[in-house]
C-alpha cells in the first residue's frame, strides 16, 4: 500500500489517500468534507542518510576506517 495527501481547493481540508503499489494516483479526488475535487500535494521527499561501518561479512563489519560517500 502507498499513500498520498490530497488538499482541497476549496476548503483547503487535507486527506490521506491510500492505494495499492500496482495502482495509480489519480490527479484529483473529491473532498469528504465539502464535495470539491482534491488535488494531490507535492512535498520534496526528506533524505536519510547513514554513516555505517565499512567492514564485511569476514570481519563482522567491525572496519571503519573507510570513508562512505554522503548524498
């Protein structure tokens, strides 16, 4: 399942539409609260980015002595 928010433009309510991974969004859905249509709301997605150990399944990832590129 993936989800999306939706803002309405008329009363500006924001709603959490759910679909299946194989599914679509669709570019509007109608506002439970007023009837309107909806459109969806674009946001620039937050990176998460993690500095692990550098090691292998040899040594159990204990070596950090190398560096990792961040993006």
């Amino acid at each position: 399942m993936k989800s999306k928010d939706y803002k309405c433009s008329k009363c500006g309510t924001i709603e959490e539409y759910t679909t299946e991974d194989t599914e679509s969004f669709p570019e509007a859905i109608k506002c439970k609260r007023c009837g309107k249509d909806a459109y969806k709301i674009f946001s620039l997605a937050g990176v998460i980015c993690w500095q692990g150990r550098v090691g292998n399944a040899k040594n159990g990832y204990t070596s950090t002595g190398g560096n990792i590129k961040k993006s």
